[in-house]
C-alpha cells in the first residue's frame, strides 16, 4: 500500500506528463497552488461516496418493493445525490444522520492509522497555506492540525457578505485554514450529501448547469479558483455541481489522475481540458504508488529550490507587473530588524513599507513588496541586487 515506483515510470504514462509536472512545480515554488481532496485519500480509512450509500442500502430494512427498485436503479446510474436522498426519506433523518456518524466515526482514524499511506505526511510540508476538501471525515484535521476558527463550512459559515469578503481575503494571503465545501460529519445536519442539500448550496437549476453564485458553496469555490490554482488529490472530476462551477469560472487547474481505458481515455481526456484541468497521469491501479511517488518528488524538488532560492540563483520576475512581494524569515527580532535598517540604507528604492509579523515556531518574517520596472532587464538588475543582500545578510528566503 505503502509502495513507491520509480517517478520516471510515472511520468512516461502520458507524453504531457513531464510538461505538467514542471508547471505544477513552478506554481507550488511560488505557494500558488490549493489542493483540492478529495475521498480517494480517504480510502485508506472510510469508504467512498457510493460505497456509503450502497451500505446504507444494504443494512436498511424496505418493505415497499418499488422503492427498492428506485434506489438499485439510481445506484446503478451514479446518481447518488437521488438515491441518498431517498435513503434519508426511507430511514428518517435520526437514524439517517447516526448511520453516517458511525460509517464517519473519527475514532476510525486513530484505530486505522498504521494504513495511512506514508505520502501523505509530506501534503502538510508542501502545503503551508489553505487546504479545501469535499469530504466529511475528519482525516485532513488530523494530518494537517486544523482546529477551531481554521475549519470553514460554507454553508454554515457565510451567514453575511462580510464573512465572505474576508474568506476571500484569507485566501489570498495564503491563511492556514481548512475549507469543508460540503461539511463535517460532526455536524451532519449541515452537511450536503443529497440532491436537496445540494440544491439548496448550489442552486435549484444547478444540477442541470444553472450554478446560482448567490449560494454558498459556489461562492466559495469562486474564490478558491480565482486566487490560486488548484491541485484535485482523489477527486474523480466527473460532470458534477462542484465541476460545473470550475468550467464556468474559467480557471485553471491540475490533478494526478488514473488513466483509464484507452477507448475511454480521449472523451475523459478532452473533458479534463473543457475544465481547464492539466492532469498528470498514472497506470490503472497503481493510485498510491503513483501518488506516493509524485508526492515525494515535489518535496524532494522544492526542498531543492528553496535552498537555490536561498543562494540567490535562478529567480525570474514577469515583466510590466506592478510589484512582487517576497517574504524572508529570521530566526529573531535582532535579526529580522538588522535587516530591515541595512536594507533601508542600501536598497531603499526597492521598498514599499516593509512589514514584519510573528509566525509559528519563534520565526520573524519580513514581507517585502519591491518596486518593479516595466523594463524587463532594469528588474532583474534589481532582483540580482536584492538576491545579493540577502545573501549578505544570511536569512532564508520562503517561496
């Protein structure tokens, strides 16, 4: 379970591969990617989707014979926002809501751990910031820490416009947070498991393409996709509310995703690039080999580039952008401040006002937005002189 192949094995699935690698990894150098997860890194621990309405199936009791052929036929085409609410209607929401409870026990986690696949430690390390989940269960709190006020329901937790405006505003400064589109099972009542919930966060005519981006969920999936761009990790990506609202904003994203059936994979293929999604691709049944071997991977090569960053080489800036901000870390307020009295001295027309905050662990970091030239060559004789300071001044420089 725990297996890792060769990456190169990997990226010789598919010819775009490679291409879609390095893209993924220039975007995460500059902490501009979100992931997105979905409930096959779940799997190690909790069922799928189907597979829950399928038990709830199998351990119910239905007398009424016509019932029992609606919810087999709803199952056998995929629809499963119809058949769990069927299931609900047919149980009763009490028993309903316990059944999941029990499916979803957190509990689970601790008494499974030992299955979790060893990828999957290294998700906290690369992703420092937001962290967005269609799951109830409760495994990505336990793997990544979140507690409290850094947990986010859409549906519970957009009550004003100003909740929303400041969710946008967090993403946007990579504020550490988790983002549960779809709710929690600790509160099950507020979660959207069936074709009624999800009309209600997404909109009546959602299901047929009519996303209203009045409701909740939409809202928040706008300004995940419009801050970052995102990385789906066990998501299927099929024609779904939650894909309709990506298609429709425009935006783009990548996924690591098995390949299927070759007279299947040009139809699944060309749907993935509707939705502006570039996909890295893997060899049926090999998901958390592949996973474990992509993951690793990207750790290995941002370590790398964090310390070339540190050294000052290979750093390019857009031409005609207005400013690009940097951050450097200090191990305390001496040297943070040093810094920033050396640097109003040697480079002050670099700077905007710095700006300096406390983080975690005791670290200092000092944000500086430097101003950039609409000439190409005049920027990069700036960053060249900012890369030479710092290295002067012996701090590390964060992505």
């Amino acid at each position: 379970m725990n297996a890792r192949i060769p990456f190169d094995q990997v990226m010789s699935v598919e010819k775009s591969n490679p291409l879609v690698y390095q893209s993924l990894l220039f975007n995460m150098q500059q902490d501009g990617v979100i992931p997105v997860i979905g409930a096959g890194l779940s799997a190690w621990v909790y069922p799928t989707w189907d597979a829950v309405l399928r038990k709830l199936f199998e351990d119910s009791v239905i007398h009424d014979k016509e019932t029992v052929h609606k919810i087999q036929e709803h199952l056998s085409l995929y629809e499963f926002e119809e058949a769990a609410l069927m299931l609900k209607e047919v149980l009763g929401e009490k028993v309903y809501f316990n059944k999941l409870q029990d499916i979803f026990d957190v509990k689970k986690i601790d008494t499974y751990k030992t299955y979790r696949p060893k990828y999957q430690q290294y998700l906290p390390i690369l992703f420092r910031g937001p962290v967005a989940t269609t799951n109830f269960d409760c495994c990505l709190e336990e793997l990544f820490g979140f507690k409290g006020e850094r947990i986010l329901c859409p549906k519970a937790s957009f009550e004003s416009r100003d909740k929303e405006k400041n969710f946008a505003i967090n993403l946007r400064d990579s504020e550490k947070m988790l983002v549960k589109l779809h709710g929690s099972i600790r509160y099950p009542t507020g979660m959207v498991f069936d074709s009624k919930q999800y009309d209600e966060v997404y909109g009546v005519g959602s299901k047929n393409g009519k996303i209203d981006f009045s409701k909740p969920v939409p809202i928040a999936l706008r300004a995940l996709f419009y801050s970052k761009r995102l990385l789906f990790l066990g998501c299927g990506l099929k024609k779904d509310r939650t894909c309709t609202v990506l298609q429709s904003c425009f935006c783009e994203g990548y996924a690591i995703m098995e390949k299927n059936d070759v007279s299947d994979f040009a139809i699944r293929k060309r749907e993935l690039q509707d939705m502006n999604v570039s996909v890295i691709w893997y060899q049926k049944g090999q998901h958390d080999a592949s996973l474990s071997s992509v993951i690793f991977q990207l750790y290995y090569d941002l370590r790398r580039l964090r310390t070339t960053y540190k050294t000052g080489i290979h750093f390019s800036l857009r031409p005609c952008s207005e400013s690009q901000s940097i951050r450097v870390r200090f191990h305390s307020e001496e040297s943070k401040q040093e810094f920033i009295d050396s640097m109003s001295v040697e480079l002050p027309l670099m700077l905007r006002q710095p700006y300096a905050e406390e983080s975690r662990e005791g670290d200092y970091e000092v944000t500086l937005p430097v101003i950039l030239d609409t000439d190409h060559s005049t920027n990069q004789e700036r960053v060249r002189e900012l890369f030479e300071f710092i290295r002067r001044m012996d701090c590390e420089m964060m992505l």
